[in-house]
C-alpha cells in the first residue's frame, strides 16, 4: 500500500452521539530548516527540529452530532470566541476531510490555549495544529479501536502538516527529521518521523532559551515566505545544502561535536534569512537586537569556551541553544548580556521534549 492510501479513512455506519478530547502539543525548533514547498505542504528538503517542552497548545475538542453536510464550528482561544482563527481551521478541514469521513456530521467547539503569550511572536502554528490533527485522530481511534500507536503517530503528523509543515514535527521528540533523505531511513515528506540514529548524551535535555526580541505580528506569513522560494535564483542551492547538513549532523550526534554541531546550526540559521534578503521583494526579519545579541554570544563563546549557539525562525526573536551541563553559566550570561536586548526584558527557558501528550 502506498504511504498515501494508510491514511484513508475506514467507513463507520455508526458514529457516538458526542464527546471531547483534549491534547496538549508542543512547538519545535527547526536545526536544519524548512523554507521552499510544493504540491500540498510537501517539503522541498528535509528537515529537524527539536521538539519543545514548555512552550506548547492545549487544545479540547468538543463535538456533537449535527444535521446537514457543512462543516460547523467555532474556535475559542482563551475561552473568548476567536473568529479571526477560523478561516484557517476551515481550509484545515477541507484539506483533511477525505481522512476523516466523520468530520461533516459534527458541531465541534475547539478550545485553545498556549503557554505563551500570543503576542510573544512564538509561531503557535506548530503546536496548534498538532494538537487540533491529535483530538480528530483521537475521535477517529476511538471508532477504530484496532488502531497502533504507530499508525496512530504517523497520521496524526501526516495530519498535522497539511495544517501548517512544521507541525509534522511536533508529535514527538525530542529529535524528529521530516522529509525524504537519503541518508535517514524511513524519511517522507508525508509525515514527520523520530531520528532513527545514536544520539550522544550531550544532546539529551538540550536548553533552548528563547529571547523575545520583536513581539510583534508575523512580518512575513509563512506562507509568503515559503511562495519566495519557487522563483529564487539560490533556491537549488539551498535546497542541497540544507540536506547535506542534515547528512552532516549524524556523526556529530553520535560523538557529541558540540563545536561541529554549533557551525551547522548557526549557518542554517542565516541562510534562512539569506534567503529572504535575497528573495523578491525582500525582507529583514532580523532587529537591531537580533544582531547584537548574535554577536553578544559569538563574543562570549570565545572568551568562555561556551558552545551555545544561536538559531532563528523566521522572525526576530533567537532561540539559544546549549547542553544541560552548561545550563548554570549560560543562565547567568542570559540575564546578565541578553535581558536588556528582550522586548520589556522578557524570554523563555524550554528545552528538548518527548512531543504531546493526551490529557482528555
Ligand atoms: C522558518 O511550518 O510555519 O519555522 O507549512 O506554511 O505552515 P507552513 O509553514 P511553517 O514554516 C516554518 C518555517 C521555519 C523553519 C522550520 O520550522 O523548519
């Protein structure tokens, strides 16, 4: 059977009256990145991130049987009525109906909630739609009992992407590659999968302090931004590099190069941003902030040894990336060095997580 043809749907002739489900997904952090996509949220190179902890959606979802063939629901974020969200949800629906047949014969209420601030500039994408693909697949294990755990991971990460790609990375962790590679056994565009290979214990419980540069709305949609890849004059290019850099992360994992592992997150971090330099129209995601606090680290890696490193999303705001044993000093050097360059001095310690879990 095709990867595609698991993901079709059995045909229920009864459906329970109502329910809930209640998922709890995290964000991811992106090492090596996704920019540049085609056909329906396929990827144009691989990609890996390191699945969150603290930052992360809860999401219930409530349903009840329902007349009429629409779709109905409504979105409550924070327990207020949020209709800006809706339009999303409703082409989220659309695209992921032929896999839940039961979709059309509900009312559903979905209520949501991040553990970070909306305004952060934190993409709730990641975790939003991971959590929403998990309560549907929950609704549809609970009509096919049969159901594995592992069939159940697969498409609920299928799911998640034709919400928003890089929730396909969000249903596990802590590290999770998306996208075929030559070199990861068992990689697909369709949906995210756990690193298959040895990972030293270096990179267990890596921390990752975000520091909230820019808290303002989004600049570029991703959307936009992955539409700039299609006629880019480095597309190609980056393309190749960004899977040869995931090729070249697995003997780092396994031997624990922090030194190594430090190039090759840092350069994925600003070719993603060269790539919007270069693109047409162009765009200068980073702040004046963003740049000191890049220097501020390079500075205190020379004159400390340190191996944090820094990595961006497609925003402002820089992810902090360093090993547990060093939590201590880098710690100090974030309140003492960076505080001062946050948005009202505010950022947020994460750090590597296990991916979601069901709490209704
Ligand atoms: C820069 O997953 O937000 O964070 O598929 O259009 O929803 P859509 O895009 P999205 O893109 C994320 C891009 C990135 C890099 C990454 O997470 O790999």
């Amino acid at each position: 059977m095709s990867l595609i043809a698991q993901f079709q749907p059995h045909t229920f002739s009864t459906i329970p009256e109502d329910g809930s489900v209640c998922w709890q997904s995290p964000s991811n952090i992106a090492l090596v990145k996704y920019w540049g996509k085609h056909g329906q949220q396929l990827p144009r190179n691989a990609s890996i991130s390191f699945t969150l902890r603290n930052c992360h959606t809860t999401t219930a979802l409530h349903y009840q049987k329902k007349e009429g063939n629409d779709f109905q629901f409504e979105v409550f974020l924070d327990g207020k009525r949020e209709e800006g969200f809706e339009p999303k949800i409703l082409k989220f629906f659309e695209r992921v109906e032929p896999y839940f047949p039961f979709l059309r014969k509900y009312m559903f209420q979905i209520e949501t909630s991040n553990s970070f601030p909306h305004s952060s500039g934190i993409a709730s994408s990641a975790s939003g739609m991971s959590a929403l693909a998990l309560c549907l697949l929950s609704i549809e294990r609970s009509l096919t009992p049969e159901m594995t755990e592992d069939f159940f991971n697969q498409k609920a990460s299928f799911i998640a992407r034709l919400g928003s790609g890089s929730a396909s990375r969000s249903i596990s962790g802590p590290l999770v590659v998306w996208g075929t590679h030559p070199k990861v056994e068992g990689s697909n565009d369709l949906f995210g999968i756990e690193y298959p290979y040895p990972v030293h214990h270096r990179f267990k419980n890596y921390q990752d302090t975000i520091l909230l540069v820019d808290k303002g709305e989004k600049q570029v949609s991703s959307t936009l931004g992955h539409d700039l890849m299609n006629d880019h004059p480095y597309a190609q290019n980056r393309f190749a590099e960004a899977n040869k850099n995931l090729e070249k992360l697995q003997p780092i994992f396994e031997g624990g190069i922090l030194s190594e592992f430090i190039k090759i997150v840092e350069s994925e971090a600003l070719q993603l941003h060269a790539m919007m330099l270069a693109s047409d129209p162009s765009f200068i995601l980073m702040k004046p902030n963003t740049l000191e606090i890049i220097q501020r680290i390079r500075t205190f890696r020379e004159e400390t040894g340190s191996n944090a490193c820094f990595t961006l999303d497609a925003g402002a705001n820089v992810h902090l990336l360093y090993p547990e044993f060093e939590k201590e000093r880098v710690q100090d050097f974030i309140e003492n060095q960076l505080k001062s360059l946050c948005a009202n001095g505010e950022f947020i310690h994460d750090a590597a997580g296990m991916g979601a879990f069901k709490i209704g």
